[in-house]
C-alpha cells in the first residue's frame, strides 16, 4: 500500500541486511535497507512499515542527495552531467562511507517523519506503529548507553530530539478523528522474524 501512494521521482527498492544494529536507511536513487535486527525488535507488521515510510520520505524529499551535494559540491554533479566524470566518481569514492553513515538534520528528519506519518494515513496503515517504533528505539538506545554517555547525549541534544520525534508523531495521531479506523497489514511479523536470523 505505501507504494501505491508514494509520489517518488525514483523507483523504490527494499533490501533486509543481516546486521545486529536495529536501523534502516535510504540511499540516493531509492534504495532502502533494513537491517535484520529491527524486523526483530518489531511487534507488528506496522512498526516495520513505519520505519519504511520515514525512510521513502527521505528518498522523496531527496535528503540523501541534497547531503551528497553539500559534501562533494554541485559543480562537480554538474560536470557529470556534460560528460566529466571523473571528478564525480573520484568525489563519489572519497565519499561513500558517508553515504553509508549519513546523518540527518532536526529539519530533515521532522519533514520525514510528518510526510511518512502521512503516507501511512493515506495507505490506510496504523501510524501507531511508527510511534510504538521510535520509542522501542529509545529504549534501545537508552539500554545499550552508559550513565556517562546519557549524560553527554542529553547535553548534545540528542535525546531532546528523540523526545521531540515522539512527541511530534503523537500530537498527530491526536488531531485524526477518533472514529478514524485502519487495516491490519495481512502479514504474520512473527513468520518472518522466525525466517530472518541474525548473524552470529
């Protein structure tokens, strides 16, 4: 249902990466991983499509590649695109561990969870799933900190972000109308856990 009513300019494609890390994330050009280790902390089939929706935001609202620009510069895209190549493909190299690790801003990532929030709506998907999800998340996060990392975190700011995150996605379930009812997605999460095991 998400990719029914998606508007992309890019073809979506989903890949599970045996990782123990609980993440995903969404290159430029569409594609999106998801590591097995969040398939396997999920509850539902909702929490699953909730952490995809957010990831398809970031493709259609490009973030990736407006990172990507700001690192390698427009010029040398540019170049690429009457032929110079070489610039592009020795930028792309020096780079591609941060394609891998990109890290989004406040503003991006609020833009991605508001327009994933609203693909689920119009898939007909409990966005509950998304919020049940972000606070696994934190909680997760929390678990595997030490009292001396909380600390340093709060004080960078992280955790406020998370909070704010959560906080956001709940004042918008708050404002659906209460008789707004949603389908259950036809998959069994526990099948597909009990498929997935996660590397050694």
């Amino acid at each position: 249902p998400l990719l029914a009513v998606a508007e992309s300019p890019f073809p979506f494609k989903f890949q599970v990466v045996h990782h123990q890390d609980v993440n995903a994330f969404a290159i430029p050009g569409g594609s999106i991983f998801i590591h097995s280790a969040l398939i396997q902390k999920a509850d539902s089939a909702e929490e699953v499509a909730g952490v995809l929706a957010h990831e398809m935001a970031h493709v259609i609202h490009r973030h990736g590649t407006q990172l990507l620009v700001r690192r390698i510069g427009l010029y040398v895209i540019i170049g690429a695109m009457f032929g110079d190549t070489q610039g592009l493909i020795a930028a792309l190299a020096d780079q591609g561990g941060f394609l891998l690790s990109q890290k989004f801003s406040r503003d991006f990532e609020r833009q991605a969870d508001e327009t994933g929030f609203n693909l689920l709506v119009k898939a007909d998907i409990d966005p509950r799933g998304m919020l049940s999800f972000f606070r696994r998340i934190k909680e997760i996060q929390e678990e595997q900190m030490s009292e001396t990392e909380q600390s340093a975190m709060a004080v960078m700011g992280t955790h406020p972000a998370t909070d704010e995150r959560i906080e956001f996605i709940q004042q918008k379930i708050d404002e659906l109308p209460p008789d707004r009812k949603f389908q259950k997605i036809p998959l069994d999460i526990q099948k597909i856990q009990r498929r997935i095991s996660l590397p050694e």
